[in-house]
C-alpha cells in the first residue's frame, strides 16, 4: 500500500489517461513494427521472384570482342570484355541485391570469372551448342528451376546499361496480360529480354548477330501469340564505332558514375593512343 493515500477519483483522472496513452503508444509503436515487418515481406517476397541473368562469354583472347579488332588486339579485346562484365555485374548487385547471376560459356572456364564479378552474384554455366539453346535453358532454369515468377537475361556488351530501363523490365512483367519484354539495340537486335515463361519458338531459327534479331524474334512472338512490350533502345559495343560512342559518353559525362573500370581502361588506351584511330 502507497504511504500517500490517492483518492480513487483523482487516480481515475491522472493516472487513466497516463496508462491509456502509453497503451496507445505500445499500440502504435507495435502497428509500425507490423507495418514495417510487412513491408519488408513483402519486398522479400517481391524480390524472390524476380532473377536476371548476365549473359557472357569467359574473355579470352581471340574469342570475344573479335569486331574490335584492328583496332585492339585479342589481348587488349578480351580485357575491355572482362571491363564490360564487371561494371555490368556490379551495377546490377548493387541496384537489385541478390537478383543477378552470370551466365557464362565455355562451361569448363567458369572460375576465371570469380574474381570478376561481386561473390553475391552466382556463376551459371550455359547450357546448350548454340545461342538458341542457351538462351532457353537459361530462362528454363531462372523460371522452372529455381522458380522465379519472372526473369531478365542481358547481354554483357552494354556497361552504361541504365538500370531504369532493368527497373522498367520488370515492372513490366508483373502485368499478367505481358509475356515478355525486349530491350532493342540500335543495330537490330536486343541487349534485354525478359519473359515469365521459357518459350523456345521465340528464340528458334533466328539470326544471330544480323541487323534482324529483333525484328525476326517479334515475328517469332505473333506467330506464338505472345505479347511483349518494347523498351527504350540502348547499344552494345560490338564495333569500332560503338566503343567511340561509349568513350564520348563517359567522357562527356553522360553516365557520370557509370562503368567505372570501362572507364579507366578506356582512359589508358586513349593515353596510349589507340582510341584515336577509330573512325
């Protein structure tokens, strides 16, 4: 017993209203902790079902970049690649976590790549003896296998990619009246697909490395009466004139921040001179 007596009238009108209010607080306080935890479930959630994968080849010289050339040698080729991939790979960890993978070939090589991209990022190997077959196990494996609702793969050959246009993919894809997304090149092709079922007719007798990819996958998907919605264009640097673009954007500072080791290689071949001979 209190050695103050309380008169009950003035405990009712002091203390109810103390003891209601911090009822109300922990009320509160504990319908945010909810809320919260609830957001945060649900972006869990929202990210599990989504995956991308980077699709690229080990660079090796003489094997990758060979369009570059006279230009840069196989050595020099097969470096700017390995630029490529890193400044992709971590542009995407670092804008959707957990999300990306690196799909690589040759199947055989796939550690060469570890110190290339973020250890977040899972190595794949392609599946597959041609790009059509490669591209449809990888989305078989992203949608059936691992059991995402809705999956990118993306060229490795577009290091200032911005990633609104990935953002822009998937927020595409949650549409259930979409079946796929294509993010068209400037040269005929595409540097984005993504879909949220594997469909092999979309990547059947199509002409690889033409001016027609995309106009060829598009026939592919009326004929399969499938609906996909078009991106914004962007480019993949494939030729002497395509890496001249790139190098004026990151010097222009268009992609300020963008492709930080594109960049400073790039810096070290225009400092040797070699930029200055592209057209």
């Amino acid at each position: 017993m209190s050695p103050y007596p309380v008169n009950k009238d003035q405990r009712g009108y002091l203390g109810a209203p103390r003891e209601a209010g911090i009822r109300e607080a922990a009320d509160e306080g504990a319908r945010d902790c909810v809320k919260m935890t609830s957001n945060h479930r649900e972006d869990n959630d929202r990210r599990n079902r989504r995956a991308c994968a980077l699709m690229t080849k080990v660079p090796t010289p003489g094997r990758v970049k060979t369009r570059l050339r006279p230009l840069l040698d196989e050595e020099s080729a097969a470096r700017l690649s390995a630029c490529f991939l890193r400044d992709m790979a971590e542009a995407l960890e670092a804008a959707f976590p957990g999300l990306c993978r690196v799909a690589y070939t040759p199947a055989a090589e796939g550690e060469r790549l570890r110190a290339l991209v973020p250890t977040e990022c899972p190595l794949i190997p392609q599946r597959g003896d041609n790009l059509t077959d490669r591209l449809y196990n990888i989305f078989h494996h992203l949608l059936l296998g691992e059991g995402h609702e809705w999956a990118l793969a993306l060229n490795s050959d577009s290091p200032t990619l911005p990633m609104a246009r990935v953002a822009e993919a998937f927020a595409q894809l949650e549409d259930p009246g979409v079946d796929g997304v294509v993010g068209p090149t400037d040269d005929g092709g595409y540097y984005l697909i993504g879909l949220r079922r594997p469909h092999k007719h979309l990547f059947t007798d199509i002409p690889w490395s033409t001016p027609e990819v995309l106009e060829t996958t598009l026939r592919r998907a009326e004929e399969a009466s499938l609906r996909l919605v078009l991106l914004e264009p962007w480019y993949d640097v494939d030729d002497p004139a395509a890496l001249l673009r790139l190098w004026q954007e990151l010097e222009d500072g268009a992609s300020d921040g963008q492709a930080p080791t594109t960049r400073a290689y790039l810096r070290q071949l225009h400092a040797e001179g070699r930029l200055e001979e592209m057209p």
